[in-house]
C-alpha cells in the first residue's frame, strides 16, 4: 500500500515559481558578481598591488594564478555543499553559500596592498580566493536545483537557465561598477583607493540576496524524496543510507564524466572571452582598458537576453541539439574572434565578444536543466555540482592563465584559439554520446534504498 510519503509533491503555483526563480538568479548574480570581480580586478590592477616586483606580464600571470586557485576549491565546495545539501536541504545551503561569498569578498576590499605589508598581501589574497571558490563551488548546483525541482519538465529549460543569467548579470553587474570607477577615477586614485569600491559594495548585496533568499521554500522534490528515504529507513530498522558521493560514483559515473566533458568548451571559452580578453585587447591589440571594459559591458548584456531563449529552444528541440550547437560554434568562431580584435576597432571588439558570448549561451542555458535532469533527487546536489565543479578545475581555472602563456610564449592569438577549439572537441564527443533528458519528470525517483537512477516519463506528466 502506497504510504503518505510517495505521494507525488505539490505542484508550484506559477506565482510561486517566479518568486523563486527570481530569489535564485538574485542569489547567482550577487555570487558572480563576486566571483567575475575578482578576474576582473586581477587582469587590470592585482598585478600592480599584490606582484609589483614582476614583469608586468609576469605580474598578470601570477595575479591570474590566484585567480585559479579560487577554481581550486570549487570541487571541495562541490562535495561539501552537495552532501549536505543532499541531506538537509537545497534553502540552508545556499543562504551559506551567499554569506561565505559576500564576506569574502568584502574581505579583499579592505586588504592591505604588497606596499604595506609585503609579502603578506597576495598570502591573504589567495585565503579570501580560496573562501569565494568553496562558496562558489555549492552556489550554483542549489541555485539551479532549487528552480529545477520546483518547475516541470514542459518549461524546465527556459524556467532553470534564469539562475544561469546570474553569471552574465554578474559579469554585467560587476564590469559595469569598474567601468563607472574607471571612467570617472584618474588611474592612479583607481589604483589607490577606487578598485575597492567594487567590493565593498558586495556588502549591500549580499543583505539583499539573503533578505529574498530566506523568503522562499524547499524544493517539494526534495521533500517528498526526503520523507521517502525516511520511510525506507525505517522499514529497515533505521539503518542509515549511503552518503550521496558513494550512490553518485555507483550509479552516475558516467553522467558525472558526461557533465565534466560539457563543460569544457562553455567554461573555457567564457574565461577566454571575458577575462583573458582584458589582457589581450589592451596588450596585443593595443585597446584601452576603459574600451574593453566597455565591449564585454555590452556584450554581457545581449548574453543575459539569450541565454532564457536557448533555455526556451532546448524545452522544443532538446538540451543536447542546442549544446552541440554552442560547442560547434564557438570552436567555429574563435579564430574570427581573434581577428576581429586585433583590427582595434570598437565596433568589432563589441562584435566579436558578443558572438562568442551568444554561442556560449547556447551551452550555458540548457546545461541547468541538462545536468539536473541526469541524477536522482537524493543525491542530484552532489551529482551536479561535482560535475560542474570538479570540470572547472581543468578548465575555467588555468583558462585566463593558459592563454596569456600561450601569448607570451607565441606573441599570437593562433595557439589560444587552438586551445578553445580542442575543448569544442572535447565537449561535442561528450555532449554527443549523452542521452536526451528533455522529457524526464524530477519526481520520478526510484524507491530502492539507493535511489537507482530516475526513469523517464513524458514531458505531460504534471505542468505548472
């Protein structure tokens, strides 16, 4: 006889669904925002304030490695988050992801420069670096999750990629404030005092984005998975379940390989255009900063308007037709890409990131639906975020820094745009051989003490 526990959770009203999708891309933006910051902050004044004694490209290397130590955590945050996510819930976790976040953050606006304390400086940088990437690390795979398993399968891709305009909005957000300061700020009173504005100002934010975040409910899959894992538990005299790692490594190795390969173009080719580009359009194409900051200002803009209608597409036409495309794409483009820099011109500069950011877009907006979609409730926090995560590592992490090696070693643009094209292969071999998971219904969780994986029903099951 079917117990209470089973029973199918309530459905979200659509008034509901927008407060949440709201409170999590509210969430995601102030994290990113952060996050992005930091890289920009790195390829324009750490490498004067924290490395000085450095050849300045030198110095841009060294500032762009603490930059990829935040990466460094982000698995570690990934496992931590996800397990207790997993246990406790989707809402704890990501109120502690937003703290941990924003007080780190606004941590390195009040650091001491290598001027005042030497050595100590980039020895505290990095510890704050380390704190946004473990934060960072459980933010995104509770953000999308938590809209995910509020959602239904008929509108799940448009309704998860909001969360996903987080990082264009952040990147937005926090290119914008650099740019004002720029524009305004002599560069030495932005070297001096003005860089810390940005970061300081991540204290606000983070007021906001918990005040809404704390207003909003559990995920009902969740809950409902939740009691049902009770349930088993106590049919089996309260013997205890297996940590979500080790169901996760049993019964989604394959989708955890399949997430980390996705990953490597849209991670890759996102650091290469946003961040890498600062130091390439103001070195190797002689642009000004304030020109640069300007173009990815725009260009994050028409990035945040596409990625809900790639999310839409991939409701139609499936996530895997629309994240082949985005992969083929940006491989396709990277050489124009590069091309179209080196000319100088505004216009092209404006060009060129924005159409790398749109195909980008085509991988980001379907990968929240994507990869949610790929593991059962009990353990889909640790699943998603580890794949997310433990790819970031090899890709977004050493991309910034790869890149100006390769334009160091090669004093050329050919070795990078090779470099983004691999992981275009890398991520269409992944992509290629994953399987569909446009129709799958989240609540659909096998009852066995392990939660085997979920099983696939039609996209009509329930709607919002």
């Amino acid at each position: 006889m079917a117990s209470a526990a089973s029973a199918p959770p309530t459905p979200t009203t659509p008034g509901n669904l927008k407060r949440i999708v709201a409170a999590s891309l509210i969430g995601t933006t102030i994290e990113w925002y952060d996050f992005f910051l930091y890289g920009s902050a790195a390829a324009l004044v750490f490498n004067k304030l924290f490395f000085p004694d450095s050849d300045p490209l030198v110095g841009t290397l060294l500032s762009f490695l603490t930059y990829a130590v935040g990466f460094a955590a982000r698995p570690l945050g990934a496992l931590v988050f996800g397990h207790y996510g997993d246990r406790l819930g989707r809402k704890k976790l990501l109120v502690l992801s937003l703290l941990l976040m924003g007080g780190a953050t606004f941590a390195i606006g009040l650091l001491p420069t290598h001027a005042t304390v030497g050595s100590a400086a980039p020895v505290l940088l990095t510890a704050l670096r380390l704190v946004q990437g473990f934060a960072l690390g459980g933010e995104w795979g509770g953000a999308v999750l938590l809209v995910s398993e509020h959602g239904d399968a008929r509108r799940r891709g448009f309704w998860a990629s909001w969360p996903q305009t987080g990082a264009p909005a952040g990147q937005l957000l926090a290119t914008g404030v650099l740019s004002l300061l720029t524009a305004v700020l002599s560069d030495s009173a932005f070297t001096s005092w003005g860089w810390r504005i940005p970061f300081l100002l991540s204290g606000v934010l983070v007021m906001v984005g918990l005040w809404i975040r704390l207003s909003v409910d559990e995920s009902p899959v969740f809950k409902q998975a939740l009691a049902q894992a009770e349930a088993r538990r106590a049919e089996r005299g309260g013997d205890a379940e297996k940590l979500p790692i080790v169901s996760v490594l049993r019964h989604h190795w394959r989708d955890v390989l399949i997430a980390m390969g996705a990953r490597m173009a849209e991670n890759i080719s996102y650091y290469v255009i946003t961040a890498f580009i600062l130091v390439y359009a103001t070195t190797a194409a002689d642009v000004s900063k304030q020109t640069a900051l300007n173009a990815v200002l725009i260009a994050s803009a028409v990035h945040f308007a596409v990625i809900p209608l790639w999310g839409a597409l991939s409701d139609r036409v499936g996530r895997r037709p629309v994240y082949l495309l985005g992969a083929a794409g940006i491989g396709l483009w990277m050489f124009p890409f590069f091309s179209l820099i080196d000319t100088g011109s505004f216009g092209n500069l404006i060009l060129a990131i924005t159409v790398g950011l749109v195909l980008h877009g085509a991988m980001y907006a379907p990968q929240a639906a994507f990869f949610s979609e790929m593991f059962a409730t009990r353990m889909r926090y640790s699943g998603a975020s580890i794949g997310a995560q433990f790819a970031s590592v090899a890709a977004g992490a050493p991309a910034p820094l790869i890149a100006t090696a390769l334009l160091d070693d090669y004093d050329s643009s050919t070795p990078i745009a090779l470099y983004v094209i691999a992981a275009a292969v890398l991520t269409l071999i992944a992509v290629g051989v994953a399987k569909e998971t446009r129709n799958r219904d989240l609540a659909d969780v096998d009852s066995a003490a392990d939660a085997a994986p979920v099983t696939t029903k039609t996209a009509d099951a329930r709607t919002v």
